[in-house]
C-alpha cells in the first residue's frame, strides 16, 4: 500500500496529453535560505508568458525569471536562490532580451523545443543576455558565473532585418555551464550582420548540440578554455569567429556550406590572440576556407596559434588552411579527403621543442573508446518520451532538504525504490544533508531540479586516518551494472577530513554509464559552515585550521570500475565564498581531486574540471583506454603557505605523490599541487589541457612571463611506464617546468610562450 500511495502521490491527477515531464510533475523544491515560499520552479505561463507567436511575451519572461527576487542586477553571486524556469513549447515572441539570474536554468520542453521569436524592433545584446552590461562593465565577473544551464529552444533573429546587429545569445560565463540543444535561425541573405552566439569573457565550459542556421557569424567566441560538442553550422558567412583563448577543444563539428570555417586571425600576426585550438572527429563540407590562421614562422607570441587536427574529413574545400596573406598552408580538395592528424606549433615527441606545421601521427585510438571511428559520445538524458509516471521525487519519502535534518534514510529510499520500480528519481531542489553514505545501485537514474546538493555532515566522515564515501556508485569495486545521473552536487559542511564525496565502483559493459552536470563544489557556500566566518583566508600564515580540512577526496574511481562518460563535471573546492557579495577569499583543505585507478580503463571525459585540492587535481594510475577533452584545473590559492606537505599525508595505497622524496633537489616551490599526474598507464589521450597556478601566498606576482612563471617548479608528471600518453595543446601558467617525465623535466615555460599561458601543441610520450 505504502508504494502504490508514493506513484499516486508523484503522479497526482492525469496528465496533460504529450506535456513535457519536467512541466508535468509535481514541484517540491525548497531553497532553505531564500525565505519563506520561494519558488524554485516556475513556468513562464504561470507568469503571463502566452507562446502564441502574437503576443509580446518579454515582461512575462523576464518576471517569472525575476520571481522571489533571485541574484540578478547588481548582485555579485549566491546559491540560496536557485531557479529553474521552464518553458512549455510554444513560439514566444520577445521585443527585448531576457536575462537569466545568478543560478537559475532555462529549459525548455525538451520534446518540442519552444521558439524565442525576436520582434523586427527587437531591442538587446542577446535574445537570451546571460550576463548583461548594464553600464561599462558585465553585471556578474565573467570568470565567477557558475552553475547555468540554458538548453531546448529554438532563437530565432530572422524577424529581425538582415543588416541591423543583433545576437542570438551573450554568454560570458564560466565553470558549471552548459548550452545544450538550441538551435540558432538568422537571415540568410548576402547583407545579414547577424551572430548567433556571442562570448567574449570568462573561464567556462561546455557546450552540446547547438546548430546554427545563416547568419555573418554562427559563433563569435572569446574565453579562457571550452570544450564544444556536437556543433553544426548551415548556410553560415563564417561559422566560428575565435575571438581570443587560452586553449579550446571542438569535437564533432559539422560545418556545411559556410564561407569560412573557423577564423583564428584575431590580433594578426604580430599579436595572435588565440592560443590554441584542438579540433577533432570533424566534417566540413563546401566550405571554401576551413581554416583562417595568423600563425606564421615569425608571428608572436611564439607558440600562439596553436592549431591540432585529427580525423577531420573534407569535402569540397579548397583550402583546408590558409594563411594571414591568403597562402595556403594546407591544401584541400574539390572531392573528399580526410586529414588524419596535422598541427602548427610546438612538438614533444617525447623531447623538443621542434617548430613543426605538417602532419603528425595520429593518436592511436582503441576501439573499445570509439563508436563509428569517433570517439563515443552521448549527450545528458532528458528522457522526454517518459510520462511523469515514470518519476519517483525524494520529497515523498520524507526528504527535508534543509541544510539541517538527517535525510540519509529518507534519500536512500527513495534511490533504493526508485531502482526496484524502475522509476527515474527527480531530486527536488535542496540541501539533503547526510550522515552516512549514500548507495546509488545500478540500474539508478537520477535526475536534479537546479543542483540540489547531497551534503555530508558529522563525525562518520571526519576522520582522515579512515575516509569514508558520501555517495557510493556500485557498492564494490566492478559491480557490474549502468548508471544515468546528472544535475545535482555533491558537498560537505564543516569539518569532513575524511569525506570522499564520490566513490565510483561500477564496471559498466556496452553502453557506458553516465554522469552529465553532476559537480563536487566543496566550501564557499551557505549551508556549509565553510565560508568566511570559518575559513577566512591568512595569507603568510601556514597554520592549518583543523575546521578547515572540508574533504579527503572529490571523486575516486575505483580498480574495478569501468565504462564511464562524465561530462561537464566539476570537481571544486571554493577559493572564494559565493554567497558573500565581496567574494571573500577563503582558505579550505581537501586533499586530492580526480583519481582513476581502474584496470581496465575506458573512460570519457568531456569538459571537466579539477581545482584547488591539495595533493593533486588529477591523478591516472595503472590504467588506460582514457580520453580527456580540455580539462582545467587550479592550484590552490593558498601555496606555499602551506606547501602540499600538508595537512594530507601521503598514503602509499593510493599512490599519492610524496614530495618530500620527489622535491629533494628540486629548486623552487616544488611541494605545489600536481595538475595532472599520470602514472603506469596507456593510452591516455589528452585533446586540450589547461593546467594552471596563478597565485603564490595569494599573491598574482608569480604567474606571468615578467615575472618568471614562479608560482611552483612543476605541474604536470608522467611518470613509470606510460604507452601512448599524447597530450594535444597543453597551456601552463604559473609552472617553470611544463611536464616532467619520471622527474626529469621535458619542457621550460619559457620555450613555448603563447598569449598568457605556454603552449605545447604535441606532446608524445613514445
């Protein structure tokens, strides 16, 4: 009785015919620190919003986006007032831009995408204007806007006349974004001014399954690094404008009677601003120029413009490259042609630097990573062809979500139910705190409303001499079984010293398990007790505040496991309180980030990010078969006051690095965070790297090329056996030594300068 009475709860009265799920269900989500009755989910037509194509529909929009008075004009960053805004399908017509708040999700019906119709008189830098310039200057710090989604629509400017500037979308953001399935429509006539998307600040970022129709510019782009899946440009004057970047990685492009396919001339010769791009798995087609480039043998920086193509196929176009004086540096075909692998730039194949532009070897890719000689894709389950029958929500198990009462029981009910009944499990926005491990089985979907947060709290995840898993996948290494999870987080509040906030055992086989949007963010928010009353930051002060130590491990993929795409995951702690509107700087301690340790491999990582944990960001051991799409990762801030000595003390089991033994003749600040370290391993295949340390002591001095790149001495180690570990377009900042092999170093910061980070195009470990 007790499970009939929770469907009938979930369900409640019929459904509304062929209605989207998540319009349909029930919403229960409950933001703890927003007040009293405020609205997580709203539906624009609640709001007045019609979708009819007749009536203007902007203030309707733009009220439910506003509704409980979210983190929007002139408000710096917050958590506590999440939102997720949905739009039933429908054409809205909108004669000015909306602007989404801090933290709040756009979706539209996923089964019939709606249509944002611009007015001939529409007015605003953006249909959708995702960080607005009220005066000079953005509202939000481009590089601090976390945590947005915008996907399912359709932006239409054809209303709008062909040769008046106007944008589809504006989107400086950074970490913890997503665009995905949007459609771009733009006149298609010779005058057209038109540009789809418009990005010119920020450090992101993922991006999925946006197509862009006519238009000058398909996409106009600048940020520090992106990984980009699955794009398609039509009919485009120019399908990518890079406006500038540190480094950035297309995968999947489809680019199709455009006049040019990617330009990269920005800044000339004389001051490239690009840094690098990686472009893989590939098809252009009538496209005269693929490539524009400003690279040349004596263009400057050095290195910038670094360009890495592998299996990109071509048909009809003539010039696959072509110069800053229209040469033509690789030629194309009038018939089909496919590039195996070419690069410009700096080569390590293993020791350099060697100034190449030709053809290079292709990375040798493993069939069980590939699906149609591309490596596997999947983009984030919407299961829009499911009923709201289908969705269990943990609010009708008793879930509080409040920051404060134990809901371990109440949530691990509701997955264990979930999996039995075969139901998708629909996290209501909270802050479910937990006081012992949560178990996800396989054969869980689960599914977040605008990142509600699992929160670990109390003495079973404080001691650091015995970790214990916050949320468990698999209940022992290499289960076999599937997983589907995606938009919620992971935390800790106060002192978690031994906190592994995901542990991940299974072994999937077939189609792999997935974890889409799902991110640990660790400190600096409220609900925590790890923001700046607690954990201020002391900059020349090495003392550890034991109340500080907020996490042993942010994800940790065990032997057994096997089989899993994660996309768009960030792995965080704070360096800055996100609620506190100055965002303070703050000092927290988790010990390492990403480590993966399965034998038998296979992993995908697309868009993922590591930052700020102290022994490590990422670290690969004994393993292989791992692709790696343009990860990012940070130093902390903090070091060398204290240096990765401690607080974490090196454990042998775990393969952790011991830098008192690897740092002993090393000049520098050595006991600094790895970024990367990959040990024992095989085909491993970086496609785009940014590996960063900006501070020393909280301090910017040290990460320049003035000041010699001091922040710390090395970065990124390859170290024992490594077979086929290739690293295209890896960009440092901060490091002297680039990459080491077994301690040596393999590459000086200063051979390979590029626009702010160094840059070297191939790395190959022989």
């Amino acid at each position: 009785m007790r499970f009939a009475t929770l469907l009938l709860a979930v369900a409640g009265a019929a459904s509304t015919a062929n209605a989207y799920w998540l319009g349909d269900i029930a919403h229960q989500g409950f933001a703890p620190f927003a007040g009293a009755n405020y609205p997580v989910f709203r539906n624009v037509k609640d709001y007045g919003a019609r979708g009819d194509g007749v009536a203007d529909d902007t203030a309707a929009i733009n009220a439910a986006i506003n509704a409980g008075n979210p983190c929007n004009r002139g408000c710096t960053s917050s958590t506590t007032t999440p939102g997720l805004v949905y739009f039933p399908a429908g054409t809205y017509k909108i004669s000015g831009s909306i602007r989404p708040a801090y933290f709040t999700q756009l979706i539209g019906d996923a089964a019939n995408p709606p249509t944002l119709k611009a007015t001939s008189n529409f007015e605003g830098f953006g249909l959708i204007d995702g960080n607005p310039y009220y005066t000079e200057t953005l509202n939000w710090k481009a590089v601090n806007v976390f945590f947005r989604q915008v996907r399912n629509f359709v932006i239409d400017t054809t209303a709008i006349p062909a040769n008046k500037a106007a944008t589809g979308m504006h989107w400086p953001t950074s970490q913890a974004t997503s665009l995905q399935n949007i459609v771009f429509n733009m006149p298609t006539s010779a005058d057209v001014v038109h540009v789809g998307l418009f990005i010119e600040e920020g450090s992101g970022g993922f991006m999925t399954d946006l197509t862009f129709n006519g238009g000058a510019t398909g996409a106009s782009m600048g940020n520090q690094q992106y990984t980009m899946r699955n794009l398609r440009f039509n009919n485009c004057k120019t399908a990518i404008i890079q406006i500038w970047d540190w480094g950035w990685t297309y995968i999947g492009l489809s680019i199709n009677n455009c006049g040019v396919g990617i330009d990269m001339t920005g800044g000339g010769s004389n001051n490239i601003a690009t840094g690098s791009v990686t472009l893989i798995d590939s098809t252009l087609v009538n496209v005269p120029v693929g490539i524009k480039t400003a690279r040349t043998a004596t263009s400057s920086p050095a290195t910038a413009g670094a360009l890495v193509l592998e299996n990109i196929d071509l048909r009809n176009v003539p010039v696959a490259i072509q110069g800053p004086s229209g040469n033509t540096i690789l030629p194309g075909t009038a018939g089909a042609t496919t590039i195996p692998a070419w690069a410009s730039g700096n080569a390590y194949t293993p020791s350099g630097p060697q100034k190449i532009s030709s053809p290079i070897t292709p990375n040798p890719r493993p069939a069980t990573l590939l699906a149609n000689g591309r490596y596997y894709t999947r983009s984030k389950p919407q299961y829009e062809s499911e009923p709201r029958s289908s969705f269990l929500s943990v609010r009708n198990f008793g879930a509080r979500g409040d920051a404060a009462a134990d809901d371990t029981a109440a949530l691990q009910a509701a997955i264990d139910t979930a999996v039995a009944s075969n139901k998708i499990l629909f996290i209501d926005f909270g802050m479910y705190r937990v006081t012992r491990t949560i178990r996800i089985p396989p054969g869980a979907r689960i599914v977040g409303e605008s990142y509600p947060v699992i929160l670990s709290a109390g003495a079973f995840f404080n001691d650091i001499n015995d970790p214990k898993p916050v949320v468990q996948v698999g209940t022992t290494s290499g289960q076999v079984g599937y997983v589907e999870l995606s938009d919620f987080i992971v935390s800790t509040q106060n002192a978690q010293a031994g906190a592994v906030c995901v542990e991940y055992n299974l072994a999937s086989s077939g189609v792999p398990s997935g974890m889409w949007d799902v991110h640990v963010r660790i400190g600096g928010f409220t609900g925590t007790q790890q923001q700046v009353a607690q954990c201020l930051k002391t900059p020349g002060n090495p003392t550890v505040r034991r109340e500080c130590i907020v996490a042993f491990m942010a994800m940790h993929v065990t032997k057994g496991a096997s089989g899993l795409l994660m996309e768009n995951v960030w792995l965080w702690t704070a360096d800055h309180d996100i609620d506190d509107q100055a965002n303070t700087q703050i000092t927290l301690y988790s010990g390492r980030g990403l480590y993966i340790e399965s034998e038998r491999g296979q992993f995908w990582l697309y868009g993922t990010g590591s930052e700020h944990h102290v022994l490590y960001q990422y670290q690969i051991a004994n393993t292989g078969h791992i692709f790696m799409g343009q990860i990012q990762t940070e130093t902390p801030y903090y070091m060398p006051v204290p240096t990765a000595l401690v607080p974490f003390e090196p454990i042998a089991s775990l393969n952790d690095p011991d830098y008192r033994a690897s740092c002993a003749s090393v000049a520098g600040n050595c006991p600094a965070s790895w970024g990367l370290r990959v040990i024992n391993s095989r085909n491993v295949f970086v496609y785009g790297a940014g590996v960063y340390s900006f501070f020393s002591d909280y301090s910017t001095t040290c990460s320049t090329f003035t000041a010699g790149q001091t922040c710390q001495a090395r970065i990124v180690s390859i170290e024992g056996s490594a077979d086929n570990v290739n690293i295209y377009n890896l960009n440092t900042i901060g490091s002297q030594s680039m990459l080491n092999r077994n301690g040596a170093m393999v590459a000086w910061y200063n051979d390979n300068v590029n626009v702010f980070p160094s840059n070297i195009a191939v790395y190959k470990s022989g």
